[in-house]
C-alpha cells in the first residue's frame, strides 16, 4: 500500500513539475546546456547571463516558440536577431567585465545589448533603421534594460560617450570603420564579422595595445545582415 503512494506521488510530480515551471525558463536553460555549454562557451558568466536574458520577448509573438532554437530569426525590416550561439561566441571573446564601457553598432532586437548589459557593463548601441531603433526603445524603456540607443549611422561611432572598452558590431562589414577603432580604449578590443557583406565573414577580433597598435585574431565562417549606411561608400 506504501509503495503504491509513493509511485502515485511520483507519477503526479512528474505531471505536475512540468506544468508548474516556466516553460520558457525551461526551454532557455535547454538551449544553454544544450547549444552554449555543449559546445565551446566555457565562460560562466556569459552562460550565467544567457540562462536569464529572455530571448523570447526579443522576437515577433509568432516565432516565440522558436525563440530558443539556435538559429537566428527575422525581426522585421528584412533584419535577423543572432543565433544564440553567435551571441554568446561574440560576447565571450569581448572578456566583458562589470563597469566596462561597451558600443555596440546594429541594435536590432536589443537582444544581444541586453546581454551585455546584464553583464554589468555600461551598454550604448547605435541602429540606423528608423523604426527599429524607436521599437527597440519602447521595448528597453517598458522592460527596464539600461542600454542607451541611438538612431544613427553606427559608422562614425558615439563621440560624447568615447573612448570604449569594448565595441562590437553586429552587421557584416567589408572593412573596420576608422572612427571605430579611434574611439576604442588602448588595451581594448573590438569584435566585427569582417568579409563579404553579400556572402560570408570571418568573425574577427581586434586587440588594441596599450601603445595602439592593433593585431587581430580570426574566430570561424558567420553570416551577418549587411552594414549599411557610409560603410557601403
Ligand atoms: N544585435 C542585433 C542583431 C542585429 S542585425 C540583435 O541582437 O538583435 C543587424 C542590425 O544592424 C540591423 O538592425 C541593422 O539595421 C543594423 N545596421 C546596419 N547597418 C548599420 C549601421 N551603419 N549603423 C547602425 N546599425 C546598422
């Protein structure tokens, strides 16, 4: 009789948990063990974040059942939100740490700014779409994410708030804009998918030393939505 009421209780929490969780935590935290951890993003900090940044709130309503499957996905305006991978890749390279001063060029969704911003670093992020940069806004305003945006062309960068620890760009360039690299700390780093704006780009890394010389490291083969605006000139 014992035996039985402990199958029964177990059958039920079996039911019952599944229900009672978020479903999207759940799903978030799937994607994280799965597709981040289960490939090469050791850093726990960047994982931490992933596990509670909520991705779903960050694409349209119709597509938040896949908001957690990695691939990227469209947000309108012919622009795609990264694959989670990618944005954590990206943000693990950048070795973020609290208090840092972070640019970032191609707002989109604001998913990957919010990333970085729920790492504790000070975030400004540049959109040049009209219409996504006053969405994006809206959306930061309504759900408290302290990222500052700009509707602007992300080429000439943010001069009232350089110089910049970190800068990362989320569109695909042919070349590294001048004013971006101006504009970042020495001892910085800034983070581009650098090759063919049609095509494919090699996602590369910049080091800036403390006397301004740069070097770069090559991180892999990623597809990036175009960088327009003066980059295409
Ligand atoms: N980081 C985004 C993904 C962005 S997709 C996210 O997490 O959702 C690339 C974005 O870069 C698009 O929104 C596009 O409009 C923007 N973009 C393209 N060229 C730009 C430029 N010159 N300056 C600023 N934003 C640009």
């Amino acid at each position: 009789m014992k035996l039985h009421w402990v199958v029964l209780s177990l059958l039920i929490s079996c039911w019952i948990t599944p229900i009672l969780a978020d479903d999207w935590e759940s799903k978030r935290m799937e994607m994280v063990r799965q597709d981040l951890a289960g490939r090469d993003i050791r850093d726990f900090e960047v994982l931490r974040v992933m596990g509670t940044v909520p991705r779903h709130l960050f694409v349209p309503k119709d597509l938040q059942s896949i908001a957690y499957a990695d691939r990227p996905l469209p947000i309108g305006e012919g622009q795609t939100i990264s694959q989670p991978y990618i944005v954590a890749l990206m943000t693990q390279l950048l070795k973020i740490k609290p208090g840092m001063k972070v640019l970032e060029i191609g707002t989109g969704s604001g998913y990957q700014a919010a990333v970085l911003a729920a790492l504790d670093a000070t975030v400004y992020s540049i959109e040049i779409r009209e219409k996504l940069a006053s969405r994006v806004k809206r959306f930061f305003q309504k759900n408290n994410i302290a990222v500052m945006v700009k509707n602007a062309d992300g080429y000439h960068g943010w001069k009232e708030h350089a110089p910049f620890d970190r800068i990362i760009i989320t569109a695909a360039a042919n070349h590294i804009p001048r004013p971006l690299l101006n504009q970042l700390k020495p001892g910085g780093k800034l983070i581009v998918p650098l090759g063919s704006t049609r095509f494919y780009q090699t996602l590369t890394l910049v080091h800036m030393d403390a006397q301004r010389k740069a070097s770069v490291e090559y991180h892999g083969s990623v597809r990036f939505v175009p960088m327009v605006g003066k980059a295409q000139n």
